[in-house]
C-alpha cells in the first residue's frame, strides 16, 4: 500500500472528527475511533464514506 495514500486518508477521516492514528511505524494496522484497522480495511473505509475514489493496486 502506498504510505501517502493512507497518509492523505488519515488526514481527510481526522478533518471528519474521527480519532485516527497509525498503531505502529509500518502503517499496516489503525486506530479509527479505537477500533482496529487493517490497512486495506482503512482505505476502504475512506472509499466507503467517499474520500477516495480511485482503486488502489494491493502488490
């Protein structure tokens, strides 16, 4: 996953009042209002509620 993705749909979800923070360095797993995400699972929460709208390539 590209970091500035997640990176870019931290910031949009945190300027919706959500609580948002990485739980490591890596960026794989996060904190949205103290329920854990998987990375995919966090970019697709942020397509969910419309911040993204392009598909993002797993590799």
């Amino acid at each position: 996953m590209s970091d500035v993705l997640l990176q870019e749909a931290a910031v949009a979800i945190r300027a919706m009042g959500w609580k948002v923070e990485p739980t490591g360095d890596d960026l794989g797993l996060w904190l949205v209002d103290g329920k854990q995400l998987s990375d995919a699972n966090f970019l697709a929460l942020a397509r969910l509620i419309g911040l993204l709208t392009s598909p993002e390539t797993i590799q």
